[in-house]
C-alpha cells in the first residue's frame, strides 16, 4: 500500500503515476472506440440533410463538428434539419458513455496501484468497468432528471399564469417558491456537471449502487465543498500542463526527427512529410468563438498542402497522417490519465476527510473475509470410529 499524506500533497503524485504506457493505452483505446462512433454518426447527421460526405471530409477531416448552417466551397449555405441534431445528440452520447467508462477503468487500475498492485490488468479494469455501466449512466442521470422536472414544473406554472385573473395571483403566491425551485434546479446541474468528473471514479473504487454512488458526490459537494473546489482546480492545472510539456517535447522530437531524416532525400521526404498536416486537420464550427480567428484558413487549426506523388508516397503519407493523430491522441492521453489519477487521489483522500474510510484498506479487508463463510454445518465432522464425514 502507498503511504498517503492524507492532503492536498497527494495530488502531485498524478503526473507521476498517470506517466505510464497502460493508462496513456487505456485512455487512446477510449479516445479511438468513443470518436470513431461519434465520427460515423456526424457524418451520417450530415448525410441526412442531404449534404455530401465528401463537403463535409473537406470542411472538418477526421473529427466533424455539427455546424447549423453548413457552408463549402462546392456548397452554398444549407441549414440542417432537426433530425440531424438527434443523430448528432446520440454521437454526443455515445462518446460521453465511452469516456465515463474509460475513466472508471483508469480509476480502478489507480486504486489497485495505490493498495500495492502495480500489475493489475487493464483488460480486467474495462470489465469491470462495463460491469458498472448501470451506475456510470444512471448515477448523473438522476440529477439531470430531477432539474428537467423542475424546469417542466415551471413550464406548468406559466401555463397556468396565462389564465386571467387567477393566474397573476398564483404568480405572485407562487413566485417566492418558484425562486427556491430555481435555485435548487441550478443547484442540481452543478451537481451534475460534478457527477460526470466523480461518478467514475467513486464507481471505479467502490462497489456503490447508483444512489449511493449519487449520495457520495452530494457528500463530497456538501461536506468537502473547498476542498472539493481547490483539488479539481489543482489537477486540472496538472493535467493541462502535463499534457502541454509532453507536446513540446514531442514538437521538439518531430523537429529533430524531420531535421535528421531529409538529409539525404529532400525532396521525396518532404512529400511524405506533407500527409502529416495535411491530414491532422482540425477545424472549428462557425459557432465556435475562436472560429474568426481562424476563418482566413478556412477555420483549419492545422493545415497544408499534400505535394506526395506517386502511390508509394501517397502510400507514407497517409500513414505519417496517421502517425501524427497517434502522437496527438499520447499527449492528449497524458493529459487525460493525469486528470483521472488525479481526481481518484482527490475522493480517495475526501473518503478520508469526510467519511473517516480508508479506500486503500478495503481489498485488503476483502481478501481477509474471504469468498464465503464457513458455517457450522459446513464444517467436517469425525465419528466414533475416527473416520470423517462431511455434512
């Protein structure tokens, strides 16, 4: 078991425990499997409103974003219909239950390492994982469900405001505990925004059905509300710069990678070289509001000109495409593995503070205990003649 200090200290260990190829591997396996569906489904949000697959690669590449007023070259403006929105809402979804699932994987490889198990395996991490999908889903639904009543409560009272004279009175009888159901409708999104960060983590260390999994973040908002506050915002800036050393560290290898391996055909290696920004395009939708500050590059973050020729060429430079999205996805990985080592410390250590309970001590406890209980029945019995019988 790894000594803890109990506080804030333990959060320093995240750059140092998420810096490990399992947890970069398990976070680029959910960045693959979650943006290759949410891919798939934005184009076909495209497709169903009529607008060619081959305008849309054009305009975004690989990752699509869903622009209401989609404009291209080829294309003039086309406004999306709303069963667009849906397809692209589920993409939204499915990626959001693959990162929830992700992150309690890396949440329960964490907490095995923290309790002395270096080795546990990531493949049994993602099914155990899955096997919590109930609570990883239902968990932050519930908060998100109670604010939408709430809101449709108020949509009720309106109606009802409309009728005359009975109407303004109940407005105003009813406008103090309107504020209050507000108030507490605001209260719970924040909870639910919080829920997304900590609901796969108290999932991937405990054994919490979906309310108790609920009740814990509720604890950690009501009881640890500083330090709840003051622990993200720490990781948060461990992740981010932990994520940004590793890109510049790899800028610098391509660099010195692109420097060493032109030397003896320029002109060739240049071709090659060209797949790389030419397909790790990465393009903003007209909503976005730095998109103005790319729109002269037709809101490409990066972007270039394919100048490989011949199929061999053509051949390399996909694959150096694609081995600039891989670089992408280790340092964006990073950066994710630091965040979800980092918010495991951060209950682990407020499981501690509120609750007085020791994370770290309940596999041990567990091993202890044992499968089952030996009862007295079960136990063997010897007769008079010596011989033993089993009841």
């Amino acid at each position: 078991m790894v000594a803890m200090h109990w506080n804030y200290k333990d959060l320093f260990r995240a750059c140092r425990i998420a810096f490990s190829a399992k947890k970069v591997w398990m976070q680029l396996v959910g960045f693959v499997v979650g943006g290759a569906g949410y891919a798939i489904l934005t184009y076909l949000a495209y497709a169903s409103s009529g607008i060619p697959l081959t305008a849309v690669w054009e305009r975004f590449g690989l990752i699509p974003w869903l622009d209401p007023h989609f404009v291209s070259p080829e294309l003039s403006a086309i406004d999306l219909r709303w069963w667009s929105w849906m397809v692209w809402s589920l993409g939204l979804l499915y990626y959001l239950v693959v990162a929830l699932i992700t992150s309690a994987a890396v949440a329960k490889v964490v907490i095995e390492q923290l309790r002395g198990d270096d080795f546990f395996d990531a493949k049994e991490a993602f099914r155990f994982a899955l096997s919590r999908l109930g609570v990883l889903v239902a968990a932050p639904a519930m908060p998100l469900a109670f604010a939408a009543l709430i809101v449709a409560l108020g949509l009720l009272l309106s109606l009802i405001g409309s009728i005359p004279v009975l109407g303004d009175l109940l407005l105003g009888i009813l406008a103090l505990p309107a504020f209050g159901a507000s108030l507490f409708a605001v209260y719970l999104l924040f909870v639910f925004a919080l829920s997304l960060v900590f609901v796969p983590v108290i999932a991937g260390t405990t054994k919490h059905d979906s309310f108790d999994t609920l009740f814990e973040v509720f604890s950690c908002v009501n009881e640890q509300s500083w330090r709840l506050i003051v622990y993200s915002a720490v990781v948060a800036a461990l992740s981010l710069t932990a994520s940004g050393l590793l890109g510049w560290f790899s800028l610098l290898a391509i660099r010195l990678g692109h420097s060493v391996l032109q030397v003896f055909a320029p002109s060739n290696f240049a071709g090659i070289a060209s797949g790389g920004p030419f397909y790790l395009r990465l393009s903003l939708p007209s909503w976005c509001p730095m998109f103005r500050y790319f729109e002269a590059s037709g809101g490409a973050l990066v972007s270039g000109e394919l100048t490989a020729q011949g199929i061999t060429q053509n051949v390399a430079a996909l694959l150096v495409g694609v081995s600039a999205y891989v670089v992408l996805l280790i340092v964006l990985g990073y950066g994710a593995a630091v965040w979800n080592t980092g918010t495991t410390i951060a209950f682990t250590v407020l499981a501690r503070k509120k609750d007085d309970k020791n994370l770290l001590e309940e596999r041990e406890q567990e091993s202890l205990e044992g499968p089952d209980e030996l009862t007295a029945d079960a136990l063997p019995t010897i007769d008079q003649a010596g011989k033993v019988e089993s009841s």
